[in-house]
C-alpha cells in the first residue's frame, strides 16, 4: 500500500468573512500543487465558530463547495474541512471531502457543542463517514466529536482519523489529551487541525495542531502561529504494529441506538 502525504493548515480566520477566508487559504495552499495527497483545513474555515447560520449558509452546491472543487483539482490532492449549509430549512456544519476529479462525501457533525449555542442553530448528522482514498480507510469527524470515544472507535478498521476543529485554547490541555488517547485506543493515525487567533467573540484558540501515530507518538504539534506542514504517513508500519499489537481484536462490540 502506498503512504500518505497530509498537509495541515493551521490558520487564523477573518470572523464571518467568507470571501477573505476562501482567498487567504488559496493563497496558502497553492505551494502545495503536487506534493502532498491530501490538504486539511479547521471547522468552519470561512466565518470561524458563527452561531449566525441564517447570515452565512449556503446551498450544498454554492460558493463554497465550488471552491473546494477548485482548489482540490488545482492541487492534486483531496481536501477536507467544514462551513454552515442549509438545506431543507436546517442548517448544519457540514463537512465535504473533496477529491481532484471533482467527487466528494460529506459528513455532518454528529455531536454539537452544548456549552455554545450551537444545538439551537444547527442540526445534528446522523451517519459515520468512512472515506476510501489512494487505498486508505478515512474517519473525518468534527471537533466536538473529539470528545465521544464511541463515536470515533475504529469499528470499521479505518487506518486514519482526522478532526477538524475550533477548539478554544483554555480546553487546550483536553484537546491535546483526547487526541493522543483516540489514536491509542484505535491504533490508528490520528490528526488534529484547529484553528489560531482570536475569533468575533474574543475567544482565544492555541492551534494544537497535531499529528499522532498509531502508538501514540506525536509526529507534529504545533501551537500559537499559523503553519502549514506536510507528512507522510506509513501505511505498512501501521499495519506490522496492529499485528505484533492486536488490541483492536479485543474491542467491545455494540450498537449505535
């Protein structure tokens, strides 16, 4: 099996301003035509963490997947990241996985923040992503999500997690720990892409970024400034581990009501 090249951009965003959100990352991930497989982006990457969906949604096809389209074929690579849509008079913070051809998967996040208002605005998904990609086995899911180990176990022997996020910098320590424990528990690579700066709420965001292998060693972290990092991701080593190490054979078995 092939191994994986990730990029993670790790970005400060201008508050619920669409149109510069979409073209600072442009001009961000344009260097990265070619060398890298796959490009990950924050939640919400083009207005920040808004409880405003009725000002900024879009359609499922509008402006923003458009870009996503764009940009994917323009760099050769899938990318991944989150924004509010509407459809059917509910909003959701929807997640779209974005290949070079132009066809794409979506998630909605499962688990909305209840400390926030983010329940009162949004609508919950309901279904699990699992992302086949250049041989791989993908789970993205949503920031909150981070929190729910049920959720995020490696039930379908994925090989790679990814977590899009706004998580603030005063929960940075849970952040930081959660990852580790979800790669560790599921054997899997596991990456974690948040946001720097502070947002149209004053909330501050450390960034965290993180890379984190099937044993639990921190490939990357990075916090505070904005970065772009590429790495590349060892399928076969993954593979020997869970072999030599087979605690996922072990997991408990349930079902989701």
């Amino acid at each position: 099996m092939d191994n994986l090249r990730i990029s993670t951009v790790q970005t400060n965003l201008h508050w619920q301003d669409i149109d510069a959100n979409l073209n600072q990352l442009a001009q961000k991930i344009a260097p990265l035509a070619g060398l890298t497989d796959i490009i990950v982006l924050p939640e919400m990457f083009t207005t920040g963490f808004s409880m405003s969906p009725e000002k900024f949604a879009e359609k499922p096809d509008g402006k923003t997947f458009n870009w996503l389209q764009q940009q994917a074929k323009l760099t050769n690579a899938a990318i991944t990241g989150s924004y509010i849509i509407e459809e059917d008079g509910k909003y959701y913070n929807h997640l779209v996985w974005m290949l070079p051809d132009g066809t794409f998967h979506t998630y909605d996040k499962r688990h909305l923040f209840s400390l926030s208002a983010e329940p009162k605005h949004y609508t919950a998904g309901k279904d699990k992503l699992i992302v086949h990609y250049k041989g791989w086995k993908i789970c993205p899911l949503i920031c909150y999500d981070l929190r729910f180990p049920v959720w995020s176990r490696n039930t379908e022997n994925y090989d790679l997690l990814i977590y899009v996020a706004n998580w603030p910098e005063k929960r940075a320590h849970h952040w930081r720990s959660l990852i580790m424990a979800r790669a560790i528990e599921n054997q899997s690579y596991t990456i974690g892409v948040n946001r720097v700066g502070n947002d149209g709420n004053d909330y501050a965001h450390s960034g965290d970024t993180s890379v984190i292998d099937y044993a639990g060693k921190i490939m990357l972290h990075t916090a505070y400034s904005e970065n772009i990092s590429t790495l590349t991701l060892n399928y076969e080593e993954q593979k020997i581990f869970r072999n030599r190490f087979r605690f996922l054979a072990d997991k408990d078995k349930f079902e989701l009501l």
